[in-house]
C-alpha cells in the first residue's frame, strides 16, 4: 500500500536488480512520489516514476504510530507536520533533502 502524506505518497514498490549473468533479482524499492500541484508549484522536475495503479492508498494511520512508537497521538501528528513545513521550506529555498528511515 502507499501512504498519502498530503504534499506526495511513500510507498515500496516492486522491482527487480540485473545481477551477475544477466540474471534479474526481484526487489522492493521505497519511492516517495511529489503530488504534481507540488511540483508545478516548485517548478520542480522529477524522473517519471509512477506507483502501480493497484496499489492502495492510505493515509498515515496516526494511532498506530503511536501505539508503537508510545508517543501521544498529537505529538505523533505534530512530528509530521513539522517535518512536512521542513520539506516545504528545503523546496522553497530549493535545497537538496534526504531523509533516511531505518
């Protein structure tokens, strides 16, 4: 499934790796998609990857993440959206942003 954030959809989609002779591995790639408001907005170019049709989209299921991360569900929330105006404020200043997640 992907997840909507608002500002894009994460999700891990299916792949495959050319490996030694010529053999193919099956993968799964995390992507991240900018919805397109965004990116015309920025005037941001992007290569044209696409999440597959099939793939449910979903929106962050905030009481989840904080059943496990034992975060309350405002702070788990707020994370978010501090992180998104972050993201928003790298675009604008058009900076380079990488997030890594374990």
């Amino acid at each position: 499934q992907a997840v909507d954030i608002g500002v894009g959809s994460f999700a891990v989609v299916p792949g495959h790796a050319t490996v030694a002779e010529g053999k193919a591995l099956p993968i799964e790639r995390p992507m991240f998609i900018l919805n397109k408001s965004l990116k015309m907005f920025y005037n941001l170019e992007s290569e044209e990857a696409k999440i597959p049709d099939e793939t449910p989209v979903v929106h962050p299921d905030f009481e989840a993440i904080s059943a496990t991360t034992h975060f309350r569900h405002e702070i788990v929330q707020h994370c978010v959206q501090e992180t998104l105006l972050c993201f928003a404020e790298a675009l604008r200043d058009n900076k380079e942003v990488e997030f890594s997640f374990r």
